[in-house]
C-alpha cells in the first residue's frame, strides 16, 4: 500500500550485518533503539511510547521472554 509503513523480518544477507541490531530497520527508515540487556529494555520502554517492541529471548540478565511478561503485568503500550 502506497505510504504504509511496514517491517519484515527474515534471513539475513550478506549486507546485514548481525553485530548491529535494528540496521535493517534503520535503513528502512524506522527509528530504532538497541539496548544491550532486559534490564535497559524495561528502562527504555518505561520512559519512552514505541509502536513495537522487538525482544531477543536470549538477552542478558532478563530474557526476552521475562522482559515481555513484565510489561504486560505493568499495561505498558496501553493507550
């Protein structure tokens, strides 16, 4: 659809670079956060509205899976 925004996910190519989380996204022309950790995830989302949130199950300290619990318990994205 013309001036639809959109996301795909998929494999990566050999111009995706792994190391840079969201530079798909980026490219794409979608304003991104990357954090390094649940505990900054939950910062993050605290203090700023995000149409999306894109979890790793494998963070450090807090997995994606605990961060994503502990947001819904709080209504977090509810508008």
């Amino acid at each position: 659809m013309p001036g639809s925004a959109h996301a795909r996910a998929g494999r990566r190519g050999p111009r995706q670079d792994a190391r840079r989380p969201g530079a798909g996204l980026t490219e794409a022309g979608y304003a991104v956060d990357a954090v390094g950790d649940g505990a900054a995830a939950l910062s993050y989302a605290a203090s700023r509205t995000y149409d999306a949130v894109v979890l790793d199950v494998m963070l450090p300290g807090m997995d994606g899976f605990e961060v994503c619990r502990t947001l819904r318990d709080r209504g977090s994205g509810r508008r």
